[in-house]
C-alpha cells in the first residue's frame, strides 16, 4: 500500500472512528426545517438549508439535541476521484461497520458517492464524499436507528447541501490558535476537524521520504493530570519531568526524540486552562536545521483572546 493510500485510509478511519465516539452538542434554537436560509459552516465552503440542527461550537458541522449530528470535513487541496476510491465497502467493513447502501450521485452539481453504514451499536451512518478535480468535502452523518426525526431531518439536508467555491476559507477560524509572526517556513495544508497540517510551500508533500511532516491537534483535557499523561504517550516515557517548560506563563512540554528509522520527531505540548495544543514535526533529512525550524514556526502559534 502507498503512502498516499495508508494516508487516505487513516483519514477515513480517524472520521469514522471520531463520529462513533462522539456526543451531541446543545442547540441554542430550533428552527423549522422548510426555511430555505443557507447557513454556511464556519471554516468550509459548505452550506445547509436552516434547520433545528444548529452549528457545533466544538466540531466542524451541525448537531442536535437528540445526538444527531453532521461534521463536514473539506479537503480543498485533494480531488474527488483520488478519495472516492478508498471510501468504499471494504474499508467499512474492516471498520467493523455493516454496508446497508451505497449510491453514486451528484450535489449541487458535483459528482458525489454515499455509502449508508450501521454501527455495532445501533448508529446508522452516512459518509458522502462530493467534488471535483480541485477539492472534495466528506459530510459524516450519525443517528440512533431508532431516531426518525433525526434521520428525515439528515435526509433533508444533505439533499439539499450547497458548496460555493467563491468563499474565502480562514481554516484557523474554529480553532483556539492563531499564527503571530513573519516566519513562513511552513504554511497551512489543510485541516480535518480539529487537526490542521502544515507543509513548507502549502501544497501536498511531493516526496514523503523527504520533506518534513508538521500537524497541530488541538482539544480539551478532562482534567489537568491528562495534560503529562498525554506527553507520556507521545514519548513511551513514564517520567517526563526533564521535558516540562512554559511558554508564555503557561506550563509546556517539548522535546526531540529520535526514531527507528533515523528520523526526528519534534512535540510540542501547550496549555491554556484545560485546553490544549499539540504540535508535531517529523523531520526526514536535515534533521538539525528541520527542528530548528519547527521551533521558529511554533514560536508564533499564540492562544486566540
């Protein structure tokens, strides 16, 4: 398998995974789901018919009161035909998933594949991927089999999706950081719920024997042990105190460790109340120079006021 294919399986399992894992968000209103206003979803291109799902403040997408929910995932430097060729049923079922339908279909005049999958535990799912040759979104969409509301609500929305390409995407828009600084040694990728990847000139890694890798994680602890915990299983360390810093008053983690294959890895871990950022580099050749880089560009990620 290549590392573009081990990528694209990662990413569809990390979706799948993330959306059986996850819990509804309250809704502040409901709302009628005949109302034809658009709403854009922040961070993406996306827009929905007004409905009673409102806007997640933790995820990319909608939610409603009865655990029902919508993330929509943007690949705008990645095609329709290089993913629709990993989503398919044999990657579902690996996934531990139960195929109930499939159809190839357009959205809004792009052409789009939907794949309806029914969890172990009792979840009905719907993974539709749509674009074209310059971008391709993945909507993911979850109920309980038992919630008919939801799922004619879902059927509503995603059968009436938009994508306006004339949108200007600020991908930082939902996540607690911001980039402060003139180093411009790497620049933004593209994003995938609350993971954005960052490569030297913006596009995707042409050489991924070479170039170096970097990805920052954010998301928010139970409790204040979970912080060490998690620099404990980046590193395999029980003991990480030779590690803890602080940037900017807040406590900190970071280091460079060496890997199995002669490459270095570079983490960075941050603070700020329960919330939390991650940073990881990996550095394939020039590994000196590559880290000290790393170090210059997470200078300038600074925690939104």
């Amino acid at each position: 398998m290549t590392a573009i294919m081990k990528q694209a399986t990662l990413f569809f399992l990390t979706v799948f995974t993330f959306i059986l894992n996850s819990c509804g968000q309250s809704n502040s209103k409901t709302e009628s789901i005949d109302n034809t206003e658009l709403i854009n979803i922040v961070g993406t291109k996306v827009l929905f018919p007004k409905s009673s799902f409102t806007e997640s403040e933790k995820l990319v997408g909608l939610v409603n009161d009865s655990d029902a929910m919508i993330l929509v995932t943007e690949l705008l430097n990645d095609s329709f035909e290089s993913q629709a060729n990993k989503l398919n049923n044999s990657f579902i079922e690996r996934s531990g998933g139960e195929i109930l339908d499939t159809k190839q279909y357009q959205i809004d005049g792009f052409n789009a594949k939907q794949l309806i999958v029914k969890s172990s535990d009792s979840i009905k799912i719907r993974m539709i991927l749509f674009g074209d040759n310059d971008f391709c979104a993945l909507l993911t969409a979850k109920h309980f089999l038992n919630d008919g509301k939801s799922e004619k609500e879902i059927e509503f929305l995603l059968e009436n999706v938009k994508y306006d390409k004339s949108i200007v995407v600020n991908p930082l828009a939902q996540s607690p950081f911001i980039i402060v600084g003139n180093y411009n040694g790497f620049k933004h990728f593209t994003k995938s719920q609350n993971t954005h990847f960052y490569t030297r000139d913006g596009n995707e890694r042409v050489n991924r024997e070479k170039e170096p890798s970097l990805a920052i994680v954010y998301g928010v602890l139970k409790n204040e042990s979970d912080f060490e915990q998690i620099f404990k299983q980046l590193s395999s360390l029980n003991d990480v105190s030779e590690f803890k810093t602080e940037r900017n008053g807040q406590d900190a983690y970071e280091e460079v460790f060496d890997l199995e294959n002669g490459n270095k890895r570079y983490y960075l871990l941050l603070k700020n109340g329960l919330n939390y950022i991650m940073v990881r580099g990996t550095a394939m050749e020039q590994h000196e120079q590559t880290i000290t880089d790393f170090k210059k560009f997470t200078e300038q990620v600074k925690w939104k006021d």
